[in-house]
C-alpha cells in the first residue's frame, strides 16, 4: 500500500519528487571532476565504492526519480570529485537513466569520463565506450572483473586495446582493490592531456552529411563537433532538454538548421529515414566492436561463434523472434501459475488454521465481537489472502526471471518489442515490466481470486487494474518523453 501511494503522489504531483542532484562542488581549478559510466552489472558502482569508501552523498539527478551518487577522494596531491552515473547501454537518450548518463557527460563539466567494462563481455560494453568518445576525447577505460575472466580463460590485451581506441586503458579487480591507484593516475593524465581517440566510421551518406554540419560548431569542445553534427541529423523529438538548449542558444543556430536541411536531403537521397539514421549508427557502432574485439582480446570468447550467430538469428529473427518469445513467456507464465497452486494451498489451509485459533483465543478472555471481526475477519484474513496467493508465485516467477537475464535473453525480449513501444514514444526495455511482471502477477490474482474466494467485487477490481494500470504506464510514458 505505501508503494502504491507513492507511485499515486508521484502520478499527481511529479513536480513534487525530490529532484535536487546532491553534487559535489570543486574547492579549486586543481580538483577533478570525474564521470563514471558503464553498463548495468559491470561493477561500476564497486569501483566507485573502493575509491571513495563511505564519504558519498547520494540524492536525485534535478527533475528525475534516477538516483545518483557523488564521493571525493585525494590521490597524488589532488581532490578527485566522482560522479557515478547511471549505468545503460547506449546513449540515445530512449530512457530516463541514457537521458541522465547523456546531458551529464554533455553538460555537466565533468574533467574526465571513465567507463567501465567487464572484462567477460568486452564487447557488448565496447558500445558505450565509442559514443563516450564521440562526445568527449578526455575518456578512459577500466577493464574490471579480470578475475573473472582469467577463470573462463580469457585473456585481454589492453595495449592492443589502447591503440585501436585512441584512449588510456586500464585493468582492475575492484572487490579485491587491485588496480585502484592506477584508474586514479590514468584521470589524472586523461584529465590534463587530451588524447587521441579513433572514433568510429559510419556509412559514406552518413560521413557525407555530418561533415556539412561539423565545420559549424566549436572546436575542441565538449560535447564535441562531431557528437553534435550527428545529433543535429536525427529528429528534433530525440533531443534531450539540455541539448536542444544548447542548440537553440548558439549564435550561428539559423545557419546550422539551413545546413542541416541539405544535410537530410543527402541522407534522404540515400534512402536513409530519420528511424533507419539511428539503427545504421547503431550497426556500424557494433562492427566496430566486434572488429576492435576480434583483435584485443586474445584467447577465450575472442569472436562470436557461428552458433551463437545462429543462436541469435532465431532469437531475434523476423519471423521466429515473436513466436518464441510468446512460447517462452507463456512457459514461464504456465510454470509459475502451476506451481504455485499447492504452496498456496497449503499457506492458505496454515493461515485459516491459525485464524481459527486465535478467534478461540480472543473468545475464551471476552474480546469484544466487534474487535475479534475487525482484527481476523478483517485485517488477518485479508493478510493471509494476499501472503498465500502473491508470495508462492512471486518465489517462482522472480527466479525464472533472473534466469532469463543471466541466460542474456531479456535484452533480446527488448530488442525485439523496441519497434512496437518505440510507437507508444517508450522503449523496448519497458516492455519487461510492463508485459511480464505486472501482467503475470495481477492475472494470477484474477485466476486466483475466481478458484479460491468466488467474490465478484475483488474480481471486478482485479479486471479493473489488470487492464487500467497499464494504460497509466503509457500516459506516464507519454507526459515523461
């Protein structure tokens, strides 16, 4: 119930929520503001953790619910000032976390940017670490979990890795603090010499029309010419806030929306729509990735292999990815509903046991009848209604789940519902929540309710969330993008 008040209160007064970034200020021009970035589980936060201990404040990015934290240490003569961002997989800005992640690697002055990677699927986190470039030269890499990766026999260049990125590299194994002081002398030199990066090449039409927009911006700036000329080439609607600001307050902003015209016409000659801009930004981002891969590392998962390819050609196909994905839910769904029934049961026949009980109890010292209804007929059995039908089934789905995340199928669940939640202005991660969690437990509920109790009234309700709650979702949705 406290949680459904605060998504309410959240729902009716959003402006409301707690939206103030407790960030750390810089005491002098000699301290180093740090952003540290990576993926989700790649242990970011760890290596954030090691390197400040416990002096860290934590609060809310301004106008978000995505939390964030802030700590400073002081190495080498100098005051460090780490930023952990939020971790994601790319910065499209398609959700709240990339839009944070994005404007605060933009705009947010930050010295220096350190992205984190796992060391067992370089790959996968190579991708963040070419659009961080694209924004801002002052990048570095930290390569954390080689424990991990020694132990399924994967071995990493860095130098290799150094020189086809153009930026310092870096290895660690934060549990155990091993590599901590050289992430701090690699910001330091990231900080205060500008490196080299080897951004990635996109697909001549592409080159052709950013290079029209390029020469328009400053130079030597973060975010950097190149960033803002591709940005400029997708729709207006994908801008985050903090950008279109920056747009809108350059003085030469009527000369680069003329260019930018001529710049789409180029694209559009090529039959490249604003939709397909992104996903061959996206491709080329990938091949390069696997190309970059395919030469640091060097035993172990260094490509992927012809069954994975196949694997992946099924999971994600056209034509196989939805009907095994509804095949593989619905599994999942019949599972936990299956297994849940005689867990249930037995919590439901323990809990009526004690009710009964405890009503002789009451009984036998004089209770007054209004109190014993209040407490047993009232407060204690709907308890034990919701503890018996909820938690059985919750203890089975919830597994499942992480299961398919450790398996690596739920990115696939959301790469192949991104297109239809892209057309609700959502993103294919959503559909995790929306379409698994909420529907499966508030659908057992109903089926629940119907077998086990027979009330009309709790049905009618159950209907009424299963089908409105997820219309909410899509107006928040809708009013947040």
């Amino acid at each position: 119930m406290k949680r459904f008040l605060s998504h309410l209160h959240e729902k009716l007064r959003p402006e409301a929520a707690n939206n103030k970034a407790m960030l750390l200020q810089k005491e002098s021009p000699e301290d180093l503001l740090i952003a540290i970035g990576g993926n989700p589980n790649v242990g970011k936060s760890t290596v954030f953790n090691a390197l400040t201990g416990m002096r860290q404040h934590t609060g809310n990015w301004s106008g978000k619910t995505v939390s964030t934290a802030c700590g400073e240490c002081r190495r080498f003569g100098k005051r460090y000032i780490l930023t952990d961002i939020p971790g994601t997989y790319s910065l499209f800005a398609h959700s709240a976390e990339e839009e944070v992640a994005r404007d605060f690697l933009c705009f947010g002055g930050a010295d220096a940017a350190l992205i984190v990677c796992d060391a067992t699927c370089l790959e996968r986190n190579l991708n963040l670490v070419l659009q961080t470039m694209e924004i801002t030269p002052h990048t570095a890499v930290c390569i954390n979990l080689m424990d991990e990766a020694e132990k399924r026999g994967i071995r990493i260049d860095p130098l290799s890795l150094e020189r086809r990125l153009g930026i310092p590299v870096t290895t660690c194994t934060a549990r155990s603090g091993k590599g901590l002081d050289s992430i701090l002398a690699l910001l330091k030199e990231t900080a205060e010499h500008t490196p080299e990066p080897v951004l990635p090449r996109y697909t001549e039409p592409i080159e052709e029309a950013a290079s029209l927009l390029e020469p328009l911006f400053p130079k030597d700036s973060v975010p950097s010419a190149r960033w803002l000329s591709l940005r400029i080439l997708e729709p207006q609607e994908s801008w985050t806030e903090q950008l279109r600001k920056y747009i809108f307050s350059m003085p030469n902003q009527e000369e680069i929306f003329r260019t930018a015209k001529k710049a789409q016409l180029i694209l559009e000659k090529n039959n490249i729509s604003p939709e397909e801009l992104q996903d061959q930004l996206t491709s080329c981002l990938v091949r390069t990735s696997e190309d970059i891969c395919c030469e640091a590392i060097l035993s172990g998962c260094s490509c992927i292999s012809p069954r994975y390819r196949k694997l992946d050609s099924i999971l994600t196909g056209r034509f196989t990815a939805i009907p095994f994905m509804l095949i593989l839910l619905a599994l999942v769904f019949w599972l936990t509903i299956s297994g849940a029934n005689v867990p249930s049961e037995l919590l439901s026949q323990g809990f009526s046991a004690l009710e009964a009980w405890m009503i002789q109890f009451f009984q036998s010292i004089h209770a007054p009848s209004w109190l014993i209804s209040l407490l047993f007929e009232g407060i204690w059995r709907v308890l034990s209604w919701v503890v018996s039908v909820m938690l059985p089934p919750m203890a089975i789905f919830f597994p499942l789940f992480t299961l398919l995340e450790d398996l690596g199928y739920l990115p696939r669940i959301a790469f192949n519902l991104d297109k239809p939640f892209c057309k609700a202005r959502a993103c294919g991660k959503q559909a995790l929540t929306m379409c698994m969690e909420k529907y499966m437990l508030f659908l057992n509920w109903i089926l629940k309710t119907i077998k086990n109790y027979n009330s009309l009234v709790l049905f009618s309700f159950s209907l009424f969330v299963y089908f409105v709650m997820p219309l909410s979702d899509f107006y928040m949705i809708y009013k947040t993008v």
